[in-house]
RNA sequence: GGCCCCAUCGUCUAGAGGCCUAGGACACAGGAUUUUCACUCCUGCAACCGGAGUUCGAAUCUCCGUGGGGUCACCA
C-alpha cells in the first residue's frame, strides 16, 4: 500500500512557519518514499473570501516546492485528485452520511440533554474536583430507538465511548502512549441541525472521515493533537476502519513560548526599521497582515532563499547525524526519517535560519542573484519596471562586487544603493574620515591624477592609488576610508576599487566634489 | 484540577550503560588574514533539572519530585 499523508491547512490569508515545518515532514516522509502528499483544505468554520485566504498558503507552498498530488488547483478554486473535492466546507455530506451509519449501527446515538443539563453536570463535577466525562442517557438505548428518536427530533450526535478500555497508540514519535476510555467523554461528532437545517461535522470527526476517505496512512501532525487522538482512534474502529499510522511532531517554539498561529507576535521595531528600508511605506506594512516573523511572506520578502527556509526547518526537531547542518533539499528528502525527529519541542532561531541563508546565497549562481535582487532595487525605484540590457548588466557588476556580502536578496539595497542614486551621506563616517586634517587636499590632488589615468578599471585604480600613497609616505588605509565615504557616503560596502570601477570616471569625480563642499 | 507529553551549552542538536574529560552547529567573545565591511581560518566561553535506586559503571534504565507544554467545546 503506498504511503499517503496530508497537511490540512485552514484558509487564514498566511502561511504559518510551525505549519510549513510540519507540512515539511509530512511532505519529506512521503517524497522519500515514493507516496503522495495531499493537501485538504480545512475550511470547515470560514466559508467567506475563501479562495482569497488559500491563495497566500498554496503561494507559499509553491515557493518552498513543496508541491502536492492532490488537492486544490493552483487557483485555490477547485480540486484535483481521486478523492475530490479537497475542501472540507464541500464534505460535509460524507461527514453526515458517516455519522449516520455510526447511529445505525449503534457506535452513535443523539443527545437529549440540554445543554444546561450538561453545564449543570460541568460544574458539579469541576466542584467534585473529579473529570467530567460526558455519558448522554441515550447511549444505553437500542440502535433502533435512537434512530427513531433521531429521526423525530434531531439533536447533536455523540460518539458512544466503549466503557471500562485502554486505547494504545503506538506513536512513530512518541512510542506506545494508552489513554483509559473511561475519562474520555462521548465527543459530538455531528452538530445539532443549523436554523437552515444542516448538520455540520466537528474537526475531530471530519479528520476522521476524510482521512479514512483519502486512504491516509500516516497522519503527521503537531504534538498538540496527541491528546485528540484516542477519540479519532476510537472514531476509526467504529467506522470499521484501519487506524493509520501516528507520529506526533514536537511543537515550534519561540524564545521559549508557543510560536502559536493564533497569536502572532507583533513586528518589533527592528523588524518595521528593516521594511521601511526596504522602500515600504507604513500603509503598505499595515496592509499586510501576514507580514510577521512567524509567516513564511516575511521571509520571503526579505529576501531569504527558499531552500535555505526548507533547511532550517527540516533540521528544526530532526537531525540527520551529530554534526551536518547543511542539508540541501536532495539529500534531506533521501535522509529523512520519523525515528529521527526530536521529542522536545524546538525554539524557532531567526539567527540560524539567517546563517543557513547566507550560506545557500554564497552557492548561488550570479545570475540567480541578479534575478532575485532586481524586485528590491525596483521597489526602491532606483531601477526600473523594465530592465535594459545595460541596467541589468550595471547590476550584475554591483552583485558581484557585493559577493558574500549578499546574504539576503535585500542586502543589495544595503550594499549596493548608491550605485544608483546620489550617496546618502553618513555624516558621522564623513567626520571621521573625510572632513579631517589635509584629507581634502588628498583626495583633490588625487581627484586630479584619475583624471588622467588610461583606463578606470579596478586594477588600474588599485596600482595608482597605491603609488599615490607611497609618493605621499601614507598608509592605503588612510586614503581607502576617505575615498570609500567620498564616493559612497558610507563607511561599508564592497571593495573600494571595484565600487569606483562601477562608478565610472565622470561619477566619481562628481561626487568627490560634491563630499569635499561638505567638508 | 484530571489525563497526556516533554526535559543535554543562551539556541538547534549528537548521545539508545562503559568510546563522554559530553561531540557538532548557530549566537557570543578574542585573535589571524584583509583597503572598510563581509568571507575564510584559528582559539575561547558554555549543558546532562533535582533526588533516590538498578549496575562494577548512568546523560543514557526505573521510581519520586520539580519545571515546561498540550488537552479536557455543538473551536479547529
């Protein structure tokens, strides 16, 4: 039977990082071994602007490439597979026609007691400091008499948990954990009917039945649902089918609290700082709601590389031996296993994932650095919608200045805008380097022997700046800093000679009469 | 509160009784290289939650604590 997991995603307009790094093993487990990888939209509570809160999550997930075999299209709008459709708002009839075999066969049966009854029972237990395990009156009557009942008068349909059992479930993770049906309450697995008179399914038992329907094999999922799982084993047999395979993926924490999608941390100040630079205004940033250290856009949009994203989070509560950090996609998908995924739940770290991104980009080929930095420089409207030849090569030259300076897609705005527009004039580094003692006169005298160099070429500008602090008795560095803020305005960025090779003769000169009126 | 899960450097982790003087990585701190920064290379800092037990021997097994988390809905 070949292996089949999902990821079960709610329409929310983001990709959650813990959901990604969950669907990631679900995703890893069967690409390694040759199964399928569904993706079943749980949009059971939010029927409005549907399509519009899926797109960012398939977005998201097409970036990361972690592709599908069954579910939504593209388009968030339909479906495709065996098993369609994969919207659970669309299910719903299998849910009630499950349900309905379940109180036939006597495994459900309708729940008479109002809920103030119930309330009532709640609290006179909670007083008795004892569980409360809900058992309606209805569970001791014949198949056929709560059938009839049903069928009179309608009412919220529980599953009858067999008394006086120990459920096991040998978790792939966690190993053999039982729970004791007696302190398990009869679940609702069907809503009393809504005014217009459906009777919509609960998680729990649409999990149940669609993952049945969907022949999953392997339900991967977060820790938080092992607690869930006794009711959908026993929701399984009662159904009279084969309770698949568990394995319960610690949670993703951060800075030591749940990284929960419910509560997403606010950006910090940083965080905005970092966005404006990046040429957003605050409406924009408003605007995007699923901007935030915890969604998979955020990354994106700053810049990360989507493989580097895949790696951390694959190493996020699984290792692939004591020491390998780096671990492209390839040989993840071939290394990846259940047995190997951590128990403890892991701290999402903005500085390893960052580290990781730095090392994908350095294996990057220039080309690809190019594509991937142009939409910054675009953003910031230092270059064009459309991309001539010269621009594109112009910023080909200012990538491979940059080198591993380049970490992010938008580290070229932080090492590489000045190159397109006027310098933005440190006036701290200026003071320090520029407006100093006998600096301006250097850097006039200096201005004045390029001028008449044969070529503006790095190497050229290299030998004569070299010759020219010897004949002066100064040291390079003194004349490096001076020129470097002159020509630049900033005290960092690629190698001085490679930044006026880029800059051209004209330019350069400009603007080192430009920094000497300042000074 | 009941039930369930978890527990190694600040963080991610290796570790399935002797290979552990607890390894690697990120971060951090020093240093080397360098025209700044980045890269690279060295070096350093830094952990088995506590207590009993089992054993010749325990980070590893057992029990009891402690701490953290999850879950107990006609939410998902």
């Amino acid at each position: 039977m070949p292996i089949r997991t999902r990821f079960a995603p709610s329409p929310t307009g983001y990709l959650h990082i813990g959901g990604v790094r969950t669907a990631l093993f679900n995703w890893l487990f069967t690409r390694g071994k040759g199964g399928q990888f569904i993706l079943r939209i749980d949009d059971t509570d939010s029927d409005r602007n549907q399509a519009e809160a899926l797109l960012p999550i398939l977005d998201g997930f097409r970036w990361l490439g972690l592709n599908w075999d069954e579910g939504p299209t593209p388009d968030g709008k339909g479906s495709v597979g065996p098993h369609a459709p994969y919207f659970q708002s669309k299910r719903n009839h299998l849910y009630v026609e499950a349900a309905m075999k379940l109180l036939h066969s006597g495994y459900a049966y309708p729940d008479m007691m109002t809920k103030e009854q119930i309330d009532a029972d709640r609290k006179a237990a909670e007083a008795a400091k004892k569980a409360y395990v809900h058992r309606g009156p209805n569970r001791d009557l014949t198949a056929e008499e709560n059938v009839r009942q049903y069928q009179a008068t309608p009412k919220a349909l529980r599953l009858k948990v067999p008394l006086g059992q120990t459920v096991v479930i040998d978790d792939l993770i966690r190993g053999r954990v039982e729970f004791q049906t007696d302190l398990i309450g009869d679940p609702v697995i069907l809503r009393a009917p809504d005014p217009d008179g459906t009777c919509r399914a609960l998680y729990n038992f649409a999990t149940v039945v669609d993952d049945v329907a969907m022949e999953i094999t392997h339900v991967i999922r977060a820790a938080e649902h092992l607690s869930n799982t006794p009711v959908q084993a026993l929701a399984y047999q009662a159904l009279g089918a084969k309770v698949p395979q568990f394995a319960h993926v610690p949670v993703v924490n951060y800075k030591g609290d749940k990284m929960s999608k419910r509560k997403l941390p606010p950006l910090t100040k940083d965080e905005l700082a970092k966005l404006r630079t990046l040429g957003w205004t605050d409406e924009q940033i408003k605007a995007r709601t699923d901007l935030n250290i915890a969604t998979v856009a955020y990354y994106r949009e700053l810049g990360y590389l989507p493989a580097a994203l895949v790696n951390y989070l694959g190493r996020l509560g699984w290792s692939l031996d004591d020491k390998t950090e780096f671990i492209p996609l390839p040989e993840m998908i071939a290394h990846f296993g259940l047995d190997r995924v951590n128990n403890a739940p892991g701290n999402f770290d903005q500085d390893k994932l960052f580290w990781l991104a730095s090392e994908y980009m350095k294996l990057l080929p220039l080309e690809d650095k190019v594509t991937g930095a142009m939409p910054y420089l675009q953003k910031a409207g230092v270059v064009g919608k459309e991309i001539d030849a010269p621009t594109r090569g112009k910023v080909t030259k200012v990538i491979e200045a940059c080198g591993d300076r380049l970490k992010l897609f938008s580290d070229v705005l932080a090492y590489g805008v000045f190159f397109f527009k006027k310098p933005e004039y440190d006036m701290a580094a200026m003071t320090k380097r520029v407006k100093k003692e006998g600096v301006p006169a250097l850097l006039k005298e200096y201005a004045e022997q390029m001028k008449s160099l044969p070529s503006f070429d790095k190497a050229t500008l290299e030998q004569s700046l070299h010759q020219f602090c010897e004949q002066k008795g100064l040291k390079l560095a003194d004349m490096n800093h001076a020129l470097r803020v002159a020509t630049t305005g900033v005290p960092v960025g690629p190698g001085l000679f490679d930044c006026l090779e880029i800059l051209g003769k004209d330019e350069v000169l400009a603007r080192i009469e430009a920094a000497l009126k300042m000074a």
